[in-house]
C-alpha cells in the first residue's frame, strides 16, 4: 500500500513539474517573439501585446508547479553542518520535524493562496492589455498550491515510517 501511494504521489508531483516545464518553455516562445518583434517593429513586426501578462502569470504557475516535485525529491536546501554529526534516528527526527513544518507552510500558502483567488473572482479584476480575469492565473497556481499539500502530506507520512522503522522510504516506494 505504501509503495502504491508512493509512486501516485510521485507520479503527480513528476506530472505537475512536468506541466509547470512545459509552460516555462511556452513562455520563453513568446518571450523570444515578443523581443523579436520589437527589433524588427521597421519591418511591420511588433511585441506580442500583453507578454508580460502573461509571463507573470505563467511564471507564477511554473513556481507552483515546482514546489510539490522539489519537496517530494528532497531537493530543498539543507545545511547539514551540525546535523552530519547526528545519529540516523536524530535526523529522521529532524526531518519529521521539517516535514511538519513544510506541510504547515503549504496549507498556509494554499488557503491564502485560495482566499486570493476567491477576491480576485468576486471583484472581477482583469489584465490591463488582454483583459483576462486575473482569478484565472490566481485559479492555475492553485493546483501547484493543492498538489503541494498533498505532497508535503505525504513526505511528513513517509518520514514518520522512516522513523518508525529505521529504514528509508526511495523515491521508487521501496523501503530501503
């Protein structure tokens, strides 16, 4: 059972950094039209109207949609000066304890995020040039916001086996 939500977490964290790439790369498009279009504006060509509406908004997705895969791979930061002199069941508790907190962090920035969503909807707020309702962009980055509480969910769960067992959870779901 473990192994199974391991690999569905990891596979929906794999599958939203994977989204969060391909907009990325969307957004370089347009950025290197846009530029284009304005060094060539004494042939006809133009910006692309609106590009930077778009890169913030894309932009923000792609940080979103980073998060949950950076977490579930323990890729965050980690100074490991003092911890490197711990015993293994010491940092399996440090990490139960940065799990914690990471989760705690997510559902904060998930439900302000949600709450930013809901006010943006109801005073129907809108870009300046293309004039999209910005909830829409508020609306994308909150998938990223769910599927990172979920992650950090289930990386505070994984943790606490990996206390309880002394053994550590790989990214494929076997415990090592």
């Amino acid at each position: 059972m473990t192994q199974r939500i391991e690999r569905l977490v990891g596979t929906l964290a794999r599958m939203t950094a994977l989204t969060g790439g391909l907009v990325l790369t969307a957004l370089i498009v347009i950025t290197v039209i846009s530029v284009t279009g304005r060094s060539l504006v004494f042939v006809g060509l133009g910006p692309i109207p609106g590009d930077f509406e778009l890169l913030e908004a894309g932009t923000a997705f792609a940080v979103f949609a980073f998060l949950p895969w950076c977490h579930y791979r323990r890729g965050h930061a980690v100074v490991e000066i003092l911890t490197m002199h711990f015993s293994d069941t010491a940092n399996r508790f440090i990490e139960i304890i940065a799990n914690g907190l990471m989760l705690g962090f997510a559902l904060l920035i998930c439900w302000r995020h949600w709450l930013g969503t809901i006010d943006k909807q109801n005073y129907g707020e809108t870009t300046f040039i293309l004039q999209f309702p910005l909830w829409w962009a508020y609306a994308a980055s909150l998938f990223g916001a769910v599927v990172f509480v979920i992650v950090a969910a289930w990386c505070l769960w994984r943790s606490l086996i990996e206390f309880k067992t002394g053994t550590t959870v790989s990214m494929d779901g076997e415990i090592a």
